[in-house]
C-alpha cells in the first residue's frame, strides 16, 4: 500500500490551497521538519496530484475538443502534400533523429526536394522582393534628407513656438526707476525678481502701485512681461496696450510684444492682430520690423496652413 495512505490526505490538500487553520498549519509544518517519513509521504502526494490535475485538464472538453482539430488538420495536410499522386514530392520515411541528428537532417534535405518549376518562381520571386526592398529604401532615404530640413522650419511655426522664438525680453527698469520714482524700493525689489523669473511674486509687487503715480507706466511694462513668462496673454495685452499708449521709450517693444501676446492667445486671424501686425511692418524704421516680416512669413508658411490652420 502506498506510503501516503497512512496521512490525512485532505489535511494536506488543504495546506496546499493555503487553507488550512493556523494551528493546524503550525503542527503540520513542525511535522514535516521533524517527521521524515511525513515529509515524503507529503511530496509523493503533491506530486500524485500534479499529475491528476494534468490529466484531468487533458480532458476537459476544450483539450478535447483541440486535439480532434489538430489530429483532422494533420490528416488534411498529410493528404495534401504527401499523397502517393504527387510524383514531384518524395515522402521522407521516419528518421532515427536522436541515433545521428546531423545525418538525418541530410537526409531530409535530400530527399525532399521542389520541381525545378517551383525553385525558378522563388527565385524570381526573391529578385523582385529585393529590388522593391532598395526601391522602397531609396525612398525612403529621399524623403528624410530632403524634406526633413523643411518639416523642422515649420513645425516651428506652431503659435507657442512662435512666440517662444520671436519673444523680445526686457532687461527691466531699474536704472529709469532709481531717479523716477518716490518710492524707488518696491520697484528695485520688483526687478530683482523679474530677472530670478519670480514673476507672479512681481505682478503682486507692482499691484500696489496706481495710475496717479509717476512709475506706473514702468510698473505697467514690467508687469505684462511678467504676464508673458506665465502665458497669461490676455493681460499682458491689457498692460502692452496702457504702456503703447502712454510711452515713447517701451512703445516699440510693447507693440512687438503684444503682436505676439496675440498670437500666445490664438487670435492671429482676427482684424486687431493683423492692424498691430501692419503697425510695425509699415514703418521700416521700427526696431521690429526685421522680426516683423520674418513672423508674417512664417504664419504664412505652407506646412502650417497645411497642418495647423
């Protein structure tokens, strides 16, 4: 009689499952480090139930059922190729594979072989793959090289892109604001600030200061580019707009750069942008009118009213 047969078995299928009660499992597991005996008769019957459980899965309907495939799909495919009306084909007798592997695998290389038909088509087959391989390698190559150069020019005509590339960044105020201003302070502190790119920390600096004052307007200029290092386009075009109106010395920068707070907020088609646009690019002798007309280039550059118009 088998060893097992003297254990409970279902308390060692329990272990198994990991459902065995903690005092049990705590005896049980002191058993199998003590008991020799024990601990054989527990793999012997782990390794019977492996093989159950293998069987028992070979048999189940769905095995079943791919076994029955397998076997008709081979009957099919033995009475295609190997039928005793192809005289072209040979069919290779069982070979001794682990006798002499390699005299085997001779074997089969030289017993099958195709129709001389057969070998010439594949060759054809295999010249023609080849020179669509080059071909289509060739154009490949052809597209990268040459249109590589203008893909890169204009992807860079997205409308952040745009203004990241064209933005015209002041160095601040602070030698103007020193002498300018009564409370020179809050405007030094402010500067400090803009250039560590502390820019909202600015804006609410600059909060303070009011319309009466004399340093508004440099607060004003100061302000809305704080406003485009935080892409906040609307407002930087409120202050552009005040700074445009009210000073010679920031005009032309604030005009520059409220053309691109405008684009920054997707408003390059409207009447307004294209009037500040014109602004500048009728005036030869405006300090933006270079950069003016390469912008007006590139919102009108072929990929982008391709792609992202």
């Amino acid at each position: 009689m088998n060893k097992t047969h003297h254990y409970h078995h279902e308390e060692m299928a329990l272990y198994i499952e990991g459902r065995l009660e903690e005092e049990k499992r705590r005896v049980f597991e002191e058993r199998l480090k003590n008991d020799n005996d024990f601990r054989e008769a527990f793999e012997e019957y782990k390794r019977n139930s492996s093989i159950i459980e293998q069987n028992a899965l070979a048999y189940t309907p769905k095995a079943i059922q791919q076994q029955e495939d397998l076997a008709q799909t081979l009957n099919v495919f033995g009475k295609q190729y190997f039928s005793e009306d192809n005289e072209d084909e040979l069919i290779i007798e069982p070979i001794d594979y682990e006798t002499n592997p390699e005299e085997a695998y001779q074997e089969i290389i030289t017993t099958y072989t195709y129709p001389e038909s057969e070998i010439q088509e594949i060759k054809k087959s295999e010249v023609s793959l080849v020179r669509y391989v080059k071909r289509s390698l060739a154009a490949c190559f052809f597209c990268v090289f040459f249109t590589s150069p203008i893909i890169y020019s204009n992807i860079q005509c997205t409308n952040q892109k745009l203004v990241d590339n064209f933005y015209q960044k002041t160095s601040g105020t602070r030698g103007q604001l020193r002498s300018a201003s009564n409370n020179p302070t809050i405007l030094i502190n402010a500067n400090k600030l803009y250039h560590a790119k502390k820019y909202q920390k600015v804006i609410d600096e600059l909060g303070v200061i009011t319309p009466k004052q004399q340093e508004y307007i440099e607060a004003q200029f100061l302000s809305a580019h704080c406003f485009m290092g935080l892409k906040s386009y609307i407002q930087a075009i409120q202050s552009f707009e005040i700074v445009i109106q009210s000073s010679r010395k920031y005009r032309e920068n604030a005009q520059w750069n409220q053309v691109l707070a405008y684009i920054g907020n997707n408003e390059e088609d409207t009447p307004k942008f294209q009037q500040k646009l014109n602004d500048i690019l009728k005036n030869e002798e405006h300090v933006y009118f270079e950069k003016a007309t390469n912008l007006k280039s590139s919102l009108n550059s072929l990929f982008r009213k391709l792609v992202w118009s």
